[in-house]
C-alpha cells in the first residue's frame, strides 16, 4: 500500500476549515481527503480506530494521564535544545542506537522536527512505511531502532509549507498513528526552539524527562537555558545538560582545541541545579557517519566517542529509574 503523509492535512468533517491561501496546498488537501477514505476508512477523522487524539484541543479537566501515554511505549524521553546546529540530532541518533546496542533496550526514535527532518539520512532509512492492518503506521527499523520521521513519508527535495495546526496534526500521527510494538524508551528528536510544537510535545505525551543539548559557547548555552525554562514551566524533568563540539583534538600531537570554549555547559549545569551529562568532541567520524547513515556508534563502536554515548546512555537509563520512583503529573503550562 502506497502511503504519504496526506492524512495529516484532513479536518474532522463538520469542523472549520482555515483559509488557505495557496491554491495549490488547497488542492492537496482536497486530494488527501478522498486518500484517507481510501486507505484508512475512518469516520471522518485522521485518527486510526481506537488512537488517542494526543494533540487535539481539550477542555475541562482533560484526560487521565493515563491517556496521555503511548500504547507499549515505558518512557518517551525528548532531546531537545533552544536553537539548532548544536548536533541535537546527531546526539538524539547516536543514543537511540547506544540504548539499543549497549544498554540492550527496544527504543524507539520519532523525528518531530517536521520542517527539517534529518533522521533518515543519518539512520540509512529507505522507502515509506507500511500500513499495518489496523491502519497504523509501521516504524521502519535499522541498527535495531525503530524510526518514524516526516522525511520518510515525503520526497527528499519537497519542502513543507505548512501552518501549525497542520504541523500538530503531524505530529499527531506520527505518535499515536504508528504502531511502536513494545517499547523501553522513545527517544524523540525535537524540533529547535520553545515553540507551538515544543509546548505540544511537552503537554500531549507523558514525557519521562528532557536532555538538552548545548554546545560550549555563550550564545548557545542562552538559548539552552530557554529551553530548561521551558520545559520546567510544563514540568518535564530535565535529565541533564550534554555539552557537544567540547573541543577539536589535533590528529597530529592529539592536542585539544577549544574553539567554541571550554566548560560553558559543566557551569550552566552547576548554576541551574542539572546533571552535567558529558561531553562530546567535534570529530570528522560523527560528521561522516551522520552524512553517511552509519552513526559512529556503529562503525567505530570501540572508539573514544562511541564510549562517550555509551555513557550518555547509561547515564539517562540511571535517571529514568531514578525519576520512576517519583509520582508526576500531566504537564501543565505555570506562569
């Protein structure tokens, strides 16, 4: 069964539709409404049967927290940081493959960032996800992880000119449309920023907690702290801070240079209170695993990196069981 991402553009039957003013993503719509009677025969919503509308509007009370888990899946953890180009996503793959590898866990990992996604480059994904008979997606699996990502569901070379309601409903199916199996950990790969998508995340999914990723200098570390701020206002527990790009070690006299800085992340940590979860150098192997879809945990598992996010790993699983023993609540915006 051929699939695209189409259903995300549907509206319940009945509800107000936005105004678009691109006839030509009007059209698409149109065409992505008869799609989903086709393939997925539901009752006018995008939902499979028996999903949770994880990130439709709610009122009153809202659901039991119980609903806002996902079927299978023990804990859903976020890699996050508050501007990008600081190798979130790099870190997001390369522990999702180290908790499957190292700390012999079934993991899943979810691209939310819908505008760039970035994961099946770096995971080697091929082809689109098959639909299961319950009209579920099903993740595509490699390096025993199991991945879901816009990037799949879409050409390579399109790019999205969405709104965020489309991005939510997205985002929506991406989770509570796919069929995880049984899952340890769910490892998702935010999208940069404290945004619509961030606070939807944070508030819809029972997140076990938030790693932020930072790179040494000033101006990264600022928008770090955002986003612990923001987590913090939705009460996601901040598992600690991974500093990445530490410094560049001279393949000649092994000499290490600090071009970013030095530190910025270990001070940031001790100021607010965090886990300081290490740090990763800036290396040609992770740039060249990442282009290649070989993450360096996989082609250089004895190296000094690999070893550095198997630490990562270990470090988060130590925290998740810490975090276990304490009762938390649905997430909920304080200001």
């Amino acid at each position: 069964m051929e699939f695209a991402m189409s259903a995300v553009l549907h509206c319940p039957v009945g509800s107000p539709q936005p105004r678009c003013v691109d006839p030509v993503i009007c059209a698409k719509s149109r065409r992505s409404t008869a799609w989903i009677h086709r393939n997925y025969a539901t009752d006018g919503r995008v939902d499979p049967p028996g999903a949770t509308r994880g990130f439709a509007a709610q009122s009153g009370k809202g659901p039991n927290v119980q609903n806002l888990k996902i079927d299978g899946v023990n804990d859903i953890i976020a890699v996050a940081s508050g501007k990008g180009g600081v190798g979130k996503s790099t870190t997001a793959v390369n522990l999702a493959v180290s908790l499957a590898k190292k700390c012999q866990l079934k993991i899943g990992l979810l691209d939310a960032d819908v505008y760039g996604p970035s994961i099946p480059i770096m995971m080697k994904l091929h082809g689109k996800p098959e639909v299961s008979a319950d009209k579920k997606m099903i993740p595509i699996e490699n390096y025993g992880v199991k991945c879901m990502s816009m990037g799949s569901l879409v050409a390579e070379s399109e790019a999205l000119v969405w709104r965020g309601p489309m991005v939510m409903k997205a985002l929506e199916q991406m989770t509570r449309g796919v069929d995880w199996g049984i899952l340890d950990i769910l490892v998702v790969d935010m999208p940069p920023g404290t945004g619509d998508a961030q606070i939807s995340i944070s508030q819809r999914l029972q997140l076990s907690g938030a790693l932020i990723v930072s790179t040494p200098q000033d101006v990264a570390l600022m928008d770090a702290r955002r986003g612990v701020k923001m987590f913090s206002k939705v009460n996601v527990p901040i598992l600690g801070i991974m500093e990445n790009m530490s410094y560049f070690k001279c393949p000649n006299c092994s000499e290490p240079y600090y071009i970013f800085g030095k530190g910025g992340a270990q001070r940031t940590a001790d100021e607010m209170g965090m886990k300081f979860l290490g740090e990763i150098p800036l290396e040609v192997g992770i740039r060249s695993g990442s282009d290649e879809g070989v993450p360096i945990v996989i082609s250089n598992p004895d190296s000094f990196v690999s070893q550095a996010y198997a630490n990562l790993a270990q470090n988060v699983v130590s925290t998740l069981e810490d975090l276990a023993k304490q009762q938390y609540f649905r997430p909920e915006i304080t200001l």
